[in-house]
C-alpha cells in the first residue's frame, strides 16, 4: 500500500507564513519583553485586541501559552521583525 500523502503545514517551510503582518508585530514586539499593555500603546490597538491576536498566533501555530509561542519563536529560522 502507498503511504498516505498529506499536505506539508505551511509553517513548517517557512514558520510565519500562517501569520498576518499585525501577528507577526504583535510577536516581535511580545518577543522584545513588551506586555500586552504596552504593545497595545505602541500599535495603537485595545488590550483586549492584543490578547486576541495573541491567542491566534497560538491557535494557529498550535501553542498554548505565552512561553510556549516565545519558544517557538526564538527556535524559528525566520522571525518577524519590527519595520518601525
């Protein structure tokens, strides 16, 4: 029998691919040490906008929590970064 085909996720080529651009901010700024507070401020959204987005990246790249999604992130190849 043929071994079963899946399709490759795509953030296993290449790790943010599964993310909007508001995401990956989000991240790199999450990732500098900033609190969802801080970040807020800084991209000019709630709190509560935030909180949501970080529970998206987690839900997508299939983490759950905080330190598992900053693992990730500085295990990744590829990483978003900061344009401002």
């Amino acid at each position: 029998s043929a071994a079963a085909i899946t399709e490759p996720q795509p953030f296993r080529f290449h790790p943010l691919a599964p993310l909007t651009e508001r995401q990956c901010e989000v991240l790199a700024l999450t990732a500098d040490g900033l609190r969802a507070k801080q970040v807020a401020y800084r991209l000019g959204l709630s709190v509560r906008t935030i909180e949501k987005h970080k529970q998206d990246i987690m839900r997508k790249l299939g983490l759950r929590s905080t330190l598992e999604l900053l693992r990730w992130y500085f295990a990744a190849d590829e990483r978003p970064v900061d344009r401002r």
